[in-house]
C-alpha cells in the first residue's frame, strides 16, 4: 500500500444515464482502495467525478464503484472472487494471485495500443506473469531521504551523500539529544520496504537476483545489514525504540514531532511534517559509496476479471478514459502520488503545480520494485515482516536471519509454482 491506511469503508454506486432495462445496457463493477484519510480527500470523490463524467458521454453503460479503506479491499476482492462474483474490476495491492490462477484478462486484451504503450516501462514490466502483463499499474511512489532541517543547522552538519556521512551525521545529532537520530522502521507494518531500500543501497537487486530468483541471503544483502547493525543500531543511533519494534506509522509522527533527524520516507511524509510545522529537506537516499543507484519504488494496480458475459469492450474503453493524461494527473495531484503513465510524468515534470513531487518524481527512473509478479511475494513479505528485525538486534546475525528468510521464500515459491494453473 503506497497511501495511509484509512479508516474508512465506503460503496457508492454511480449510476448512468442509460436505461437498466436496455438490452445493450452494460454494469462495470469496480472495487477501489481509499487513499484518503478523512472523508474530505476520500478517493470516493475522484470516482464519483470519473464515472459520473464517462457515463455522461456512454450512456449504454453504468459504472458501479465500491470503495473500502486499505484494511478491507484486498479481503473484499478476495470474498467477493472466492463467491464466484468477481468484479469487473479491481484497484488493490496485488495481482499476481489472480493472473497465476487464470481469472484476469491480459492487458493486451483491454486497453488500445497507445495507452498500452504509455505505461513507464519499469511499472508495465512489474505487471508482468510469465512474460504477459495482467497488472495495470494505478499508483507509483518512491522514497527519498527526509531530514529535519532545524536539528541538522542546530548540529552544524549536512544532508549526506554516502552511508558514512549518515553515520557520521546520525553521531552528530546523538549529540546534540535528538531522540532518533536515524529512525529505523523495520518493525511489522512496513519492514519490507525500510529493508529493501538499504539493500538497493548496498549495490543489491534486493529481494531476487536478476533472473528473478530469490537471492534474500546474498552476499551483498549480509554486508548491508551487518553495517547497519555494526554502525547505526549497535551505536545506538536509530532511537529508543528497537527497529523491529518500530513501525512506519509511528516512526513518521516522531518525524512530524520534531524528533527524528533522518528518515527514509515517500510523499506522504511531506503533508504530514508540514501540518505540524516541521522544516524538512529531502535528497536522494544515500548508498554505500554515494548516491544509492536504484530506490524503492511502490506500485498498486488496476485489474480485470474474466466474466462469463463477456464485456471486455467496455471495460477496455473505460480503462482507456481511466488512464488518459487528465484523469491521471487528477489522481496523481489529489492523492499526492506518482503518475504510472509517460504522458504523466512529463507533464508533472514541467508543471510548476507539482513541485513539491518533482524529487519523488525524479527517482522513478531508477527505482526498483518489490517482485509483484511472483505468487509467493506476499507469504515471503509477511516473514520479512516478522523477522528482518532480528537481524540487526543484539541476538541473531544477519547472515543467520537471511538464510532463515532465503529458505522461506524458497518454498513459498515451490508452494505457489504447484498451486498456480498456467496463466491463460
């Protein structure tokens, strides 16, 4: 999940113009996430205004959208498939499940070829099952480095550019009482993600190797966590609390507090410093030797079922109108996320309106992604989850934890390649 989780659930049915008795009449169901937090930026909204807009201009067709908050629409799809009543749609965090079973339609089936072909390369290429994309990318983020720009000018120190230049910056402001000098998230909301960004950072793929076989236990992955155990987490740089205790959501409110020095963070961050007057910089997250050459990247994703009535024409041109360049610069500035379209990200590279996303949007280039498309990913995300705090505390060792998490993914990966019908 790229968004704050919100508290809300919520279905609206929009309904068209066209008459529900018309033979050539067709219902689009689409089940959406909440990227809002309140019901003044609920999502609900952008749908409301998508689907009110498309069914003025086809009236044959009514679009009827569910939206639920991120604690409940991945569980809402999977009742509603297990049922054998598939929505039409879905806009939620995974789909690798689905297209490895058989129950989407690829995208070469769906969309025209010119807005196939406006997908950045990177997230189309993450959509992909055994060379056949089946995810539409919907929403990107990416991270960078926050710092607190008050407690660096108090310290005398500036941004780094390299692991040692955070290490020695983490020291200086250990000196002057900062709480988390560097916060360290790596507890179970969002470990995958803190982890994965230090890997990217020491020179790795991260979590698979380059012909996308899991690597969780390679060399490069034990050095990175061993100088973060050695350098930050033994030297008591990453706070009171330990980094495996310590979840993103709270890591980011000791940030908006005033309390955190460095954190790794995407857009989200940036509102959420700013409501609670925190001065804050950000540049590119450091590597080993300098500049990290890749960052991580997040991506969720639209995708199709296949019903027995077939309506793969309407759907198409209603994910066609979905992914045109207005409607998805509209998500993208109302939800403070990435465009997933070329189109998009130009346009949000020139537009003075979107300046304050042009650092996350500038490392979308480079940014590499969880492996989405193997069925097993989400198994081996919960046992990254639960563990990969260990290996920078006091008892287990990296290399240790690693293997432990390699010999997992393995045979979540043979589970899943047994389970899985060829995708068609």
């Amino acid at each position: 999940m790229i968004a704050a989780v919100s508290a809300l659930g919520m279905t609206v049915g929009l309904t068209g113009c066209g008459s529900a008795d018309a033979s050539s009449d067709v219902t689009l169901r689409l089940v959406a996430a909440d990227y809002g937090d309140s019901p003044a930026n609920s999502t609900r909204k952008y749908w409301d205004h998508l689907a009110r807009e498309y069914q003025a201009k086809h009236p044959g067709v009514t679009v009827d959208v569910s939206v639920y908050s991120w604690n409940e629409v991945d569980r809402k799809v999977r009742e509603m498939v297990d049922a054998g009543e598939a929505p039409d749609l879905a806009q939620i965090g995974s789909y690798a499940d689905y297209a490895a079973t058989g129950k989407l339609y690829p995208v070469s089936d769906l969309l025209s070829i010119p807005v196939q072909a406006d997908f950045l390369p990177q997230l189309a290429a993450a959509g992909e099952v055994d060379h056949a994309q089946y995810g539409l990318p919907f929403a990107a983020s990416t991270r960078v480095l926050f710092y607190n720009k008050s407690l660096f000018s108090k310290a005398g120190i500036t941004p780094p550019t390299d692991w040692n230049d955070l290490a020695a910056d983490a020291e200086a402001l250990k000196g002057q009482g900062v709480p988390y000098p560097y916060a360290l998230p790596l507890g179970p909301e969002e470990a995958q993600a803190e982890t994965l960004q230090w890997l990217l950072g020491g020179g790795s793929p991260g979590y698979t190797n380059d012909i996308g076989t899991y690597a969780i236990d390679a060399p490069q992955n034990v050095r990175t966590l061993t100088w973060l155990k050695d350098n930050l987490v033994g030297k008591g740089l990453t706070g009171p609390v330990a980094p495996g205790e310590l979840n993103r959501a709270d890591a980011f409110a000791a940030f908006a507090k005033g309390q955190v020095g460095m954190i790794d963070g995407h857009p989200g961050l940036m509102r959420q410093a700013a409501a609670h007057g925190v001065k804050f910089g950000t540049v590119p997250m450091p590597g080993r030797t300098g500049k990290a050459a890749a960052t991580l990247g997040v991506c969720d994703w639209m995708m199709a079922f296949k019903q027995e009535d077939d309506h793969t024409a309407q759907v198409g041109d209603f994910l066609d109108f979905v992914y045109s360049e207005k409607n998805v610069l509209d998500f993208s500035r109302r939800s403070g996320l990435l465009p997933v379209t070329i189109a998009g990200s130009d346009a949000m590279s020139v537009a003075p309106q979107d300046k304050a996303l042009r650092p996350f949007l500038d490392q979308l280039s480079i940014a590499a992604f969880y492996p989405a498309g193997k069925t097993s990913w989400a198994d081996t995300s919960a046992e990254i989850k639960k563990n990969i705090g260990r290996a920078v505390g006091p008892k287990a060792g990296p290399a240790a934890v690693l293997s432990d998490l390699q010999a997992d993914a393995s045979a979540a990966d043979s589970r899943s390649r047994g389970a899985s019908a060829p995708a068609s």
